[in-house]
C-alpha cells in the first residue's frame, strides 16, 4: 500500500520532489530536481514550483517511509529541510510589509499563502518527531520559536482587506490559528478574522467560495483540521463545514467528482469524506468514497470504509443561482453566478455541463498552465465557459482576478425537466436561456434575446474531448457512434476552434469549441441522441418541441 510513498521518499533523498497529493493545489507528477533545496527554482519557468515546494506538504511522506522501514535517514532529511527554510528564509520575517511580490523574484520560499501551509506541517513534523523522541524538549521549543515567529510575520498580512473574499485568508488565518490551538495560545484576533472570512466566502448553503468548489475542498481541510484539533470555535466552524460538505455531496457526479466549475479541475472527494467521517464522526459520509482512499489519509485517519456502488438515483438540486440535475447516465449543472469578487473569478452566467452515456459532452476547459501565456488566458477568461458574450464584451472584463460587475442574475428557475436562466447585461439586454433535457432525446437548449439594438451575440459550447465534429448536410456530426450530434436552426456560420482542456494540471487534451455568432433574437440550439429533427415555436407564454409527432411544451 505504502510502495509508492517509500519511493517518494527516497526519490527526496537523492533530491527529486513530486507534487502529486491529493491536496497539493496544482498536483502534477513530474519530479523537479531540487537536490540543493533551493526556494527560486521556477521549473519550465513556472513560479507554483516554487510554491508548492515551500508548502512542504510532502513531509507526510517521510514519516510514513520511517514508521515503515524504521529507518531514521527519512526523517533525519525532514529537518535538513526544515532548517534550510529558516536559515535562507529568515532576514525575511522581520518585514512585516512592503513590496513583497518584488521580492519574490529573488526569493520564492516565503510568500504569506505558502508559509501558512509549511508551518503546519513543519508543526505535525515536529510534534511526531518529538512523542518518538527524535528531538529533544529543547530542540522542540526552538522549532516552535521559530513557527511563531513565522506566525508573527503572516498576521498582517492575512488581515489585509482584498483577502477577505479570497481564499487566501481562510487558508492563511485558518493554518495560523490550527498552530496556536496546538500550541496552547489563543488569539481572539485570528478566531474573529477567520470567522469574518468565512462569512464573506462561504455562503449559508457552502455554494460560493470564488466560484470554484475546488478550493472549498482545500478551505475544508483546514478548517477540519482545526475541529480536530478543538479550537475555540470548534462549533461554528462545524456548522460551516457540515453545510459545505452537503453542498459539495450535492454537486458531485455519481463517480464522486467535482466536476470542471470555475476555477475547478476534475476532483474526486472520497478523501476528504474519508477524513470527514473520521473528524466529525459520522459514518454517512462513507457514503461517498468510491475509489482508494490516498495513503496519507489512510495514514492519518484510520477508519474503516468499503468503495460504494453506488446505484442510480434521480435527483434535482438547487443553490440559488445553480441548479444539477443527475442520475446514473445524465450530469447537468446550470450555472448564473457573476459575482464580484476580489479573487479567481470565471464568468459562470448561463453556463451549462452536460454529461451523458458516461462521456463529458459540454465540458467548462479548466486550465492545463500556470503560465501567463494565450492559452492561459483562454481557459481562465470567459471563453473557456460555455457562455455569452455580446459584440465580444463581457462587461468589464479586467483580468483573471478583478471584475467589475454589469451582469444581473435574475433568476434560475426549474420547470419540470427545463431550466430557466435569465440575465440582464448592461442595462437593456435581457437574454433567457432555456436548457430542456428530454430523456430520450437529449439535450436542447433555447435563447431568446431582447435587445433594443442590433447587437451581434457570441455563444461558446466546450465539446468534450471524446468526441469529434463532422459535416453532413448541415448537420454537424459530434460522436463517429451517432451516440450524439449537434444540430442548431441559425444561418450564420459556426466557427470550430481546437482548444486544450485539462482535468489535472499538465496533463491537457484537445477539444473543440463551437462559436456561434448570430443577430438573431431567437437561438436555439441541439445536442441530440438520435437524428430526429425538431421543430420549434414560440408562443406568448410557452415554447413548443414536436419531434416526430410528439409535442413538449414547456412555458416562458
């Protein structure tokens, strides 16, 4: 079982680090060669080396190669790493502020996200290392004064206002604050901080944290971590974390992943459900645990689970401006959230996933680089969404993290088996979306635009990479295996663009990306199971489907 981890270890020992956990944020399995323990090495030119590297959340690794091998080199070279940061790292922690992100060009093994993470780890290292009597009280006491003065430097910094709506400041305050509770020191500062954060990222029903529900898995450990570790406000945070995992539970798809939203690449939760049921003790999120749990969490909370099969169950959720419809063969998330926030954000108005027959058909591309290159800003920006622009703005558009707001979400409405998203862009551009699944069918999905002007409007569906686009007779052929075509009744031409897609940090595939572009003020388009053609026709207060000699209607 613990193989692979051994030879991880020993791959460290002779200087090479995989970042492949299932908490590391950007996991990738390509070793980097770092045998003189060096905090700038930007590997492929890429800064997040550097940063997992200081997260040290690989010294997991070592611990379980010595309780397996008994063999104390493994955690004789934890400390070589320890101590390294410190001597190299420490002429730093005595400025508070200033031009850090200047700094981080010569120096990358000290920036205020990256630290909060280390020093709990660095404190589990340490803890472990001294209940096995690998360091004596005072060599503990000398670690822990460095950690609180790291503590010392990170406080101002996690206050800044901007990471009050990021990320950022939950991870930075809530690892601060597991540190101190271990260490017997409250600070009432921190509690109220973190908490403040929370509210401002953690909406009642755990369905926003910057858009991506991949970083909510990686606030939740954290905050797991401090209810283990019974801080003061072990309470709400519980409440916090119980309504969180209800949301996470809800928008998984029946092989317990989250899929591509937002900021998120594909993410199985079996591990944090593994580490929930042990913290919170409650049995029914073994539930969700349907692949091999990660060895580490297996190391640290030992429980035990049996993989699920799970069975087909129809079901129907809605968060506010979300809505997921699944069973055994269908996923369907429709999304109109643009919020403003000071942190990642993605334009997730009217966007649409779409799973069927077990392939991903309308896919959100997620990201494949860290790099500021065009491929990066694509699949960060609005286009690698399955969304609308009009005259190509996207309202006020800044950059990857900053958004200034123009969109109004009126509503996402289910009716039966269609959902309704209505959006206002501007101030007199109203576009409703009507996204209808027909069993048998499959999938069509309806815009209906009033605007006062000639405005020309650009849609963008995201294929999924299992399936290939051909021409016949107007058709446009989307499966080889007729599993699925792509049929739509507008005139103007649809652009087809190869663009990379990504389920886990560079490892991309090729898929296609349909761009219609239309005047039109009545859209509709098809993904179909079969080649039945379809008529449509817009009434007052309903819109009506026939295919063959079935009539669906479905009201306004």
């Amino acid at each position: 079982m613990y193989d692979k981890i051994i030879k991880d270890a020993d791959n460290m020992l002779n200087g090479y680090y995989v970042f492949d956990g299932i908490w590391d944020m950007e996991p990738c399995e390509e070793p980097v060669n770092n045998k003189n323990i060096r905090w700038d090495i930007k590997y492929n030119n890429d800064k997040e080396w550097s940063y997992e590297f200081t997260r040290m959340d690989y010294l997991y690794k070592l611990v379980i190669a010595y309780e397996q091998t008994n063999d104390k080199k493994y955690i004789n070279h934890g400390f070589i790493i320890i101590n390294k940061w410190y001597k190299n790292n420490k002429k730093y922690l005595y400025k508070r502020v200033g031009k850090i992100n200047n700094r981080l060009f010569k120096n990358l093994g000290h920036r205020s996200l990256d630290i909060s993470i280390m020093i709990s780890n660095i404190l589990d290292y340490i803890s472990y290392s001294k209940e096995n009597n690998f360091i004596t009280e005072n060599e503990y006491n000398k670690y822990k004064n460095r950690i609180l003065k790291i503590i010392d430097y990170i406080i101002p910094q996690a206050d800044s206002n901007h990471k009050s709506f990021s990320n950022w400041g939950i991870i930075e305050n809530g690892n601060i604050l597991y540190c101190l509770n271990k260490l017997g020191i409250r600070n009432e500062d921190v509690e109220s901080r973190l908490l403040r954060q929370i509210n401002n990222q953690i909406e009642y029903n755990g369905s926003h944290i910057e858009s991506s529900p991949m970083y909510l898995v990686q606030i939740l450990l954290v905050l797991l971590k401090n209810i283990n570790s019974n801080c003061y406000i072990k309470d709400e945070l519980i409440n916090t974390v119980e309504k969180s995992l209800e949301y996470i539970i809800s928008i998984r798809d029946l092989n317990n992943n989250i899929p591509n939203i937002g900021d998120s690449d594909l993410t199985n939760i079996s591990d944090l459900m593994l580490m929930a049921a042990s913290i919170l003790r409650d049995d029914t999120y073994l539930k969700y645990i349907n692949k091999e749990v990660s060895s580490e969490y297996l190391f640290k909370y030992k429980k035990k689970y049996k993989i699920n099969d799970l069975k087909s169950k129809e079901e129907l959720i809605e968060y506010k401006n979300q809505t997921i419809y699944k069973n055994k063969e269908l996923y369907l998330l429709c999304s109109n959230i643009p919020r403003r926030v000071d942190g990642h954000k993605h334009y997730d108005y009217m966007s649409v996933l779409y799973s069927d027959f077990g392939k991903d058909i309308l896919v959100d591309l997620g990201r494949y680089t860290y790099k500021n290159d065009k491929d990066r800003e694509l699949l960060k920006g609005p286009r690698g969404h399955n969304v609308i622009s009009i005259d190509n703005k996207y309202y006020n558009y800044v950059d990857s993290w900053i958004t200034s707001e123009k969109i109004t979400p009126q509503e996402n409405k289910v009716d039966a088996l269609t959902i309704k998203m209505k959006t206002i862009f501007g101030y007199d551009i109203t576009i409703t979306r009507y996204v209808t699944y027909l069993k048998e069918y499959g999938l069509i999905i309806s815009d209906i635009i009033d605007d006062k002007e000639n405005n020309t409007y650009n849609t963008y569906f995201n294929i999924g990479p299992s399936f290939d686009i051909e021409e016949d007779n107007g058709i446009r052929i989307v499966d080889k295996n007729d599993y699925l075509i792509y049929h739509n009744d507008i005139k103007d031409n649809v652009n087809i663009n190869s663009v990379k897609y990504s389920k886990r940090y560079n490892q991309f595939e090729v898929t296609k990306q349909l761009e219609i572009k239309t005047n039109s003020k009545n859209i509709t388009h098809y993904f179909f199971k079969t080649g039945d053609l379809i008529k449509i026709k817009y009434e007052k207060d309903c819109i009506k489907y026939t295919i063959k000699n079935k009539t669906i209607i479905v009201e306004k």
